[in-house]
C-alpha cells in the first residue's frame, strides 16, 4: 500500500498518484500579511511542512509553494489606523514571518510569491476569464459569474440555490448575481493600486491564488491545502477560476487542516486569546510548540491549553534522553560489531520504521507517527543498555534521526539548526535580490558572513563556502 490522501473534493480517502510520475506540486495558501503569524497558523505551516518531509523521504521530488497575500483589505486597514505604508508594513510580517517559521523548524518553500508582485500574472488571468465569457466589468471592478461555472459549489458541497440564499446577506447592486464574487477592485482613495485595462485598482483576494499556480506549477497542483475555513469562499472561487481558465481542475487532491482552539474557545483579538509563537517561545522551546501541533491528526481539532504545551514538551523530553542515553552508551560500550542475538533484535526496531511508514502513509497520520516513535523507545528501554555493541547503538540512533527529520523534531544537533538558519537567511536574501533590495541583501550577506559563511555569486547561481 502506497500513500493515501483525505481529499476534501470527494470526501475520502485515495491513492496519492502524482501527476508526473515521481514529483509533486504542493500549492498552501499562506498567511495574510497584517500581524504576527498566531498559533493556528502555525498548524498549516507546521503540517504542510511535515508533509512536503515526508514526501520527500518517500523518495518523491517536491516544489512547494507558499504565497504570502501582501494586498488586502486587512493590511490596508491596519496600516490606515497605524499612519503606515501597507506595502513596507507587509513586509515587515514577512520577515516576522521568516523568523517564526524558521523557529519552528520549517524550512522556506521553494517559492514564495506575492500577490503584489504577480499583478502582471493576475490581470492576465482576468483577461483571460473575462475573453471566456466567465467574468465582466462594471465601473472598474470586475466579477466573476458563478452561475456559468457547472462545477460551483462541488468543493464545499453546496448548491448553487443553497450559494444565492447565502450570499444575499452581503448585497452589492453591482453584481450580476449575488453568488458572484470579485477578481478586481476598483481602487478607493488613499488605497494601493496597480494599473489595468478597467482603471487602477487591486487584486480580490482568490485570483492570486489561482494566477499563482498557473505560474509556478502549471494548469494543476498535486495537492492544494490550507486550514478548513479556506474551502469556502476562497478555494471553492479559486477552484471555479481556474477550471473557467485552463479547463483543468486547479489541484488533484485537496488538503485541509483542521482547526486549533484555544481553552476549547475559537481564537480572536477580541476574546484576549490571541496567542502568537513568539509569545509561547519566550517560556517553552519551539520543538515542544511543534510537538503539540503534530501530537493530533491533522483533520482533529486542537485544542491549545498550557498543561498541553507542558505535556508535550515532557514527551518531547522522554524521546531527547532516550536518544541522548543511546550517544552515551555510544561512547562507552567496548564492543564494535553486533552479534547474531542484536541482528535480531535490529530486525525487530526496524519494525518500528515501518510502523512510523503505515502512520504516515494513512493520510499523513502524524499522531501515531509519534507513537512509533514511543513504541521503539520503550523498546529501547527494554533491550539496550551500555553492553550494546557501537554497530547496534549507532543504528537506533540513526532510526531515530530519520524519523525525527520527518517530522522536523529530534534535531541532529546544535549544527542543524545553525544549517537551517543559514539556509534560511540565504533564501532571504534570494528573495531581496529579486526585488532588487540591494541594501538588504548587503545586510543578509554580512549576517551570513558573521555565521561563517561566504556567499559568491556567479552566473549559475550563488555558491557558498565557509570561512
Ligand atoms: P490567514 O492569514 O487568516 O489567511 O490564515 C493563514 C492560514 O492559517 C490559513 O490556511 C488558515 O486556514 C489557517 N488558520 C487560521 N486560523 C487557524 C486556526 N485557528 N487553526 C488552524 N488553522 C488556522
Ligand atoms: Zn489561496
């Protein structure tokens, strides 16, 4: 049995067939750039992360994407009240965001592209709609026909009748339909705009999405994921969009995560429970943050409360000193090679690996991953002691690494997570190279150089060395 996948279009379980034999496209939809990263958004990006691992080590070749949407009603709003530029304070919650997911052990996506810099790509994709006859103009907005699309509805598994009743709350005479939703707004006073060919205005907050995809991955992504509140509107517009456009479904299987609650209560600025990783990180390591958010499948709800995160961090501890009993008895035992009696019992851990496969093949299962992880260190209790053979001792300790490193815990050592945050700067400074902020690359490269390494860049790309 190979990899199987909740898919939330069908509402069951299937094979997981990439398009292309052997690669995969992952598309998540990522944070809106208004505040700090909070706890539940730490679920998907934690998840994902772990399930762009785990392909990996089931030996597929990944390309995953993350976008950030730096346009939208939030982050205009909140710059207003602040007297800030929105672009510049959206960028300064990208970088926050770097630092938070960096903390939490997630590693950057290959791409990770911004609404505002794909507004070229966006208009294009409006015009492409509007030509199919699938959107239209009034007064310098424009809105797409959710009527015309057969398909609508398919993803949250509504009817177009349930959709008209719905949306009539929200009533904007402009529209054609009170199911249609927009792809371009006009702009307001004081508000960022782009030009295009119905006047300047900005993206609605779906098309990104869809415009993205298409550019980074192609017609349609394996996997396209995100917390369950996204399904509808967003990826039911999302999903319409691109069927009106490429004629092919926008992702094959789509993923999405539930949610996480703090004190069995939905998360909100206005109940004070807002709770941010920064916040958490200052008390608890970050690993036990991670912990915690893989300890549940990630379709179960979570629930966040401070005996949990304690929990979790004195489980993480259980797995940290068996590990670090077994680098001792590494260093102590006085026999090199394993004898016929550990072959055996090597033969018997290694069952555990494989325990920790199944997990994870069903539907990315990260809790009883976990408990694989606890089932081969009671083993290792039972069976091993400073008497084991170096041979024996070094291959648990490699099992455990291996697992660990699906799931982003357990790090190597104090030199992977130096290695992560190198790698991590040098993705931001990729980044700022490309929009041509030449004063901050300057300074990544010297935060680099102050960790030792020399970045050079040559035509084929930037090499590194270390000094
Ligand atoms: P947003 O910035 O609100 O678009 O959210 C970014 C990602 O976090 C989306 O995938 C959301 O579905 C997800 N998300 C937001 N709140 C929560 C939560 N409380 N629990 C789990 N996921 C969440
Ligand atoms: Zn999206």
């Amino acid at each position: 049995m190979g990899i199987r996948v909740y898919n939330t279009l069908t509402r069951r379980k299937e094979d997981f067939r990439p398009i292309e034999p052997g690669r995969v496209g992952i598309y998540v939809c990522g944070p809106t750039v208004w505040d700090y990263m909070h706890i539940g958004n730490a679920r998907p990006i934690v998840f994902f992360d772990v399930v762009r691992r785990y392909l990996k080590y089931r030996g597929l070749d990944v390309k995953y994407v993350q976008n950030f949407t730096d346009v939208d009603d939030k982050i205009i709003n909140r710059a207003r009240g602040l007297g800030v530029d929105p672009m510049a304070m959206a960028e300064g919650y990208i970088k926050a965001y770097f630092e938070d997911a960096g903390a939490l052990g997630v590693a950057p996506a290959d791409v990770h592209p911004r609404a505002s810099r794909h507004i070229e790509e966006i208009i294009a994709f409006i015009e492409d709609l509007i030509a199919k006859g699938y959107a239209y103009e009034v007064g310098g907005d424009v809105y797409f026909s959710a009527a015309r699309d057969k398909a609508y509805g398919q993803l949250s598994g509504q009817s177009l009748e349930d959709l008209k009743a719905g949306a009539r709350v929200e009533v904007d005479e402009r529209k054609r339909a009170p199911e249609d939703f927009v792809l371009w707004k006009k702009q307001k006073p004081g508000e960022p705009a782009w030009p295009s060919p119905w006047g300047p205005g900005r993206p609605g907050w779906h098309i990104e999405c869809s415009a993205m995809v298409r550019k980074h991955l192609g017609p349609t992504a394996d996997i396209h994921g995100g917390g369950s509140d996204l399904v509808f509107p967003h990826h039911e517009n999302e999903a319409a969009q691109s069927r009106a456009a490429t004629g092919a479904p926008l992702a094959n299987y789509w993923v999405h995560n539930a949610f996480l609650n703090i004190e069995g209560e939905k998360m909100s600025k206005s109940l004070g429970n807002f709770i941010v990783p920064r916040e958490i990180m200052r008390s608890y390591r970050p690993e036990a943050l991670r912990f915690f958010l893989l300890s549940a499948h990630y379709r179960s709800p979570l629930n966040f409360t401070e005996e949990q995160l304690k929990a979790a961090d004195a489980a993480l501890e259980r797995l940290d000193n068996a590990l670090a009993n077994l680098k001792q008895w590494l260093v102590v035992s006085q026999r090199e090679a394993m004898d016929d009696e550990e072959r055996k019992l090597l033969g018997r851990l290694t069952a555990h690996r494989e325990r920790f496969i199944t997990a994870m093949d069903d539907d990315f299962n990260t809790a009883d991953a976990i408990s694989a992880l606890f089932e081969l260190t009671r083993d290792v209790h039972a069976t091993l002691g400073p008497q084991a053979s170096k041979e024996l001792v070094k291959a648990v300790i490699d099992l455990y690494h291996e697992l660990g490193d699906v799931l982003g815990l357990l790090r190597r050592d104090e030199q992977a997570s130096l290695d992560d945050a190198v790698e991590r700067l040098i993705a931001q400074r990729q980044e700022a190279r490309r929009r041509r902020d030449w004063a901050e690359s300057d300074r990544l490269r010297d935060e680099l150089a102050a960790k030792g390494i020399i970045l050079e860049d040559t035509p084929q790309g930037v090499r590194r060395k270390r000094k």
